[in-house]
C-alpha cells in the first residue's frame, strides 16, 4: 500500500472512530463507516490539510470511498 | 446552574458597554475570558477591572478580513486552552436615510456586523464541531425584525446574522454545538445618555416594562445562552426589549 494510502487510512480511522479493518478501498464513507455529510466534509478538510491539496467542491462530491480519496490525491501529487 | 468554570469565552467588542457586560458576567460564573476589541489601551482597562485573573486581551480590527479569520486561534493561544463560547458582539453603525447612504456605509456594516461574524464562527466551529461541544452567541438587534428608518444597512446585517445562525445552527446540532442570538431593544449605554430628554421619554413610552434596558440586562441572556442549562436550545432568537417589540 502507497504511503499516501496509509495516510487516508490512518486519517479516516482517527476521525470517524472506525475499526482499521473496516477502513477498505471499497468502504464507503456514508454507508459502510458510519459517517454523516458534515463527517465527509471534515475528512475531505483533514485531507487538504495533511496532503497540502485543494480539494474544490465539485470533486470532493465524487468522494465517497477510501478509494476515492487515495486515487484523487494520487492524482494531485503527481500531477 | 450557568456555572462556566473551566470555559474558555471569547468576547468581541468587549470595549463597549454591551461587550463589557458580557465579559463581566462570564467572568462571574467562573469563566476564563479573551477580551477582543480595537482600542488596546481600553482593552487593558477593562481587564484590569475584571480583577486581571482568567482574563486575556487581544487587539483586533474586524473590518480586516484576515484578522476575524485568525482571531479564534490567538485567542486559544493566549487563553491555552480550545474556545468553548464565542460571543459575537462587535458591530458599528453608519446611520442615515437610504436615499442619502453610500455604497461605503452599506459595505462597511456588512463587513463589520456581518462577514465578521461569520468568518468568527466559521473559525471557531472547526474546532468546537471536532471536539463535540460549544456555545455560539451573536448580538443582533430588534431593528433586525422589524426595521428601522436610517438604519438599512444595520438591520439588513443584524436580518442576516439570524438566518445565518439558523442554517449554522443546522449545520452544528448534530455535534452538540448551538447557536442563537441575542436581540437587544434600546439600551442604556454612552450612545444613548446624549439623546434629549423628551426623546428618552418618548423611547421609554414606548416600552411596557417602563425603561431602558441596561447592558447587564442582555449580558444575563448571553450568560443562559453559554451555559449548559441552554443545551436544548439552538438557532433561537431571545428578544431583551422591554417588550417594546413582542416577537
């Protein structure tokens, strides 16, 4: 698993309160953490943050799983 | 009961009367208060008056976008601990009929009463959302529902700072975080003193409790309002008028 994946995980795990087992590619925040709207909003906050990324409104929406957040931030960093 | 030891509250406009109240009456129920306003030197007056323990000062200008942005964490910073009331009391007035208002009285009351407002509770949430808990406490004004000749900026700003602490109230609830506002009607302060005394008369008719309100009147409201006896209560309105307006 990349370092930035790593970084998600660790992130969501401390935020939403969730088991690291529970935190896979696959899990989407809303269905499968637990997580509410104002959740997903701070984790996509948190994730700027700890990745120095901005992260606009319109691709934040599109993130819902673990998945997507490594994938978009992946992106960024290489980009 | 409205027992606040061991809360951090971070007063805006702490140099005005209103502002002065408030500090004083959180300070009394144990609180440790951040004194926020743009006149140091008055600053540290009214510090001293609270006796200078679990009392802070920090200077600063709201009309300057970055300064409301970063006042909640200087705050924290020399209180050393996270804010748990903000009260949003600063605000200013250009008064005059609209025919006559220019675009810079409108700007600057919306900025001052405002934007700077929200920049303070955008500021506080993150923290107060992360840790579950918090007080939020804005002073509007009852011009703000029902108006007021000469003062379309003013109430259009203290309107707006109601529907803003309805949907940010919204927003919040679900963390335990509230937020209301305290709507003041006419009050006794260093403003008022200079009006006529057949104006003060006629202003006092107008009130079924017979006299003008006093800053410690409203500070009592905001004191409710921080305290954990009001945890049910969110993007509520509590109107301190006298009953000159029954709203």
């Amino acid at each position: 698993m990349s370092e930035i994946a790593d970084k998600v995980k660790k992130i969501v795990v401390e935020h939403l309160g969730v088991e690291e087992s529970k935190v896979t590619p696959e899990a989407s925040f809303i269905d499968d953490l637990g997580a509410d709207s104002l959740d997903t909003v701070e984790l996509v906050m948190a994730f700027e943050e700890a990745f120095n990324v901005e992260i606009p409104e319109d691709a934040a929406e599109k993130i819902t799983t673990v998945k997507d957040a490594i994938d978009y931030i992946e992106a960024q960093k290489a980009a | 009961m409205f027992n606040l030891t061991n809360k951090v509250a971070l007063v805006t406009g702490a140099t005005g009367g209103i502002g002065q109240a408030i500090a004083r009456q959180l300070h009394a129920q144990g609180a440790t208060v951040v004194l926020s306003g743009t006149r140091e030197a008055v600053l540290a007056e009214r510090a001293a008056e609270l006796g200078g323990e679990r009392v802070h000062v920090v200077a600063a200008d709201l009309s300057d976008p970055a300064a409301a942005d970063q006042l909640v964490a200087r705050a924290e910073e020399v209180a050393g601990a996270p804010l748990d009331i903000l009260v949003n009391n600063a605000g200013l007035t250009r008064d005059t009929l609209a025919i006559r208002m220019k675009d810079e009285d409108w700007s600057k009351v919306i900025e001052v009463d405002l934007a700077s407002p929200f920049r303070l509770c955008r500021a506080a949430l993150k923290g107060m959302l992360r840790r579950r808990a918090g007080r939020i406490i804005s002073i509007a004004s009852v011009v703000g529902t029902t108006g007021n000749a000469g003062q379309a900026n003013y109430a259009a700003a203290k309107a707006g700072m109601v529907g803003m602490t309805k949907s940010l109230a919204q927003e919040a609830g679900s963390r335990g975080v509230t937020l209301n506002v305290v709507a003041p009607g006419f009050i006794a302060t260093a403003m008022t003193d200079v009006l006529p005394e057949a104006q003060k008369e006629k202003l006092v008719g107008s009130i079924p409790l017979a006299r003008m309100g006093t800053p410690d009147d409203v500070a009592s409201a905001v004191v409710y309002l921080a305290s954990d006896e009001a945890a049910w209560v969110t993007g509520a309105t509590l109107h301190v008028n006298g009953g000159m307006a029954m709203i």
